[in-house]
C-alpha cells in the first residue's frame, strides 16, 4: 500500500524542519507549507492523507484550515493534527470544534506524533482492504476483517512499542 501523504504546515522554520525529516524519516510521503495560504493551495491540488498544522500562521491559521476542509466538499477529508503552543482548555476546545481531529502541544513529542501516525496508516490500510472486500475486489487477502478483528487489532497497536 502507498504511504500516507502527510501535509507539514507551520510558519516556524525549525519546527517545520524537524517535522519534515521526522515524517520522511518514518517513510511517510510529505509535502510543506510555510503559511496557512500555501497549505490550502496544497489542500486544493494535491491528495493529503493527513495535515499537520499549526494553530498560529500567517495568511490563515490552522484552526481556519480545519474549518475549510470540513465545509469545503473536497470529497475525501484529510485526518487533521493540530499543533500549537497554546494549552489552554478554550484553545483546545476550538481546535476540535473547528472539527481536528487530534491537538498536539508545541514542542510535539515525536514519539507520540509516530504513534499516532502509524495508527491512522494502518487504519487507512484496513479500511482500504474492507473497500475492496465489499466491493468484491480480488486485491484484497484473506477472509476479510470483521469489527472484531479490528477492535484487536488497535488493541494491539496502542500496545507496540515505538
């Protein structure tokens, strides 16, 4: 299965830097943004999987970003990690009203951030193999997942090691 394109949105060069090679680093495809107006020209022309996106940019914050895609009707809407320096109970509660997904505090811990990654991989990995199995699709192998086999399945990635 083709790796995850994951979008690297934050207007603090090191930081961005430190997410761009960790996410590369880890296998995953990546394109970037220095400000939230060049995020979503990346959001409207190319297919993301998941955005990282920082609250405070110039042009349009992370928080705006996350509203757009959610009203958009792009279609497939891409899992959403919002990162910030701001850790008050209000800034979280609007970063997930304006529909993310997951709220990571500056610095991100990187082994939080990989976990987290891996997990959204491997349930796009199933979901994908449950598609072609409902569709009747002779890609897919094995007898098929049941929800069961699922619930276990993140059972055990929450477990894994980093």
């Amino acid at each position: 299965m083709k790796a995850l394109t994951i979008l690297v949105a934050d207007d603090e060069m090191l930081a961005r830097m430190v997410l761009e090679r960790s996410v590369v680093q880890w296998g995953y495809q990546m394109v970037s943004a220095a400000d939230g107006e060049r995020a979503l020209e990346l959001l409207q022309t190319r297919r993301v999987d998941v955005c990282l996106l920082d609250c405070d940019m110039p042009k349009m914050s992370g928080v705006d970003i996350c509203k757009w895609l959610r009203t958009s009707g792009i279609g497939a809407v891409p899992y959403v990690i919002l990162i910030t320096g701001k850790e008050q109970p209000h800034d979280i509660q609007a970063g997930y009203e304006a529909g993310a997904d997951d709220y990571l505090t500056k610095p991100c811990d990187l082994k939080y951030l990989r976990r987290r990654l891996a997990t959204i991989a491997e349930k796009s990995r199933r979901q994908k193999i449950c598609l072609e199995q409902e569709a009747g699709s002779e890609k897919s192998s094995g007898a098929g997942l049941t929800p069961l086999d699922i619930y276990l399945s993140d059972l055990r990635l929450m477990r894994r090691k980093t």
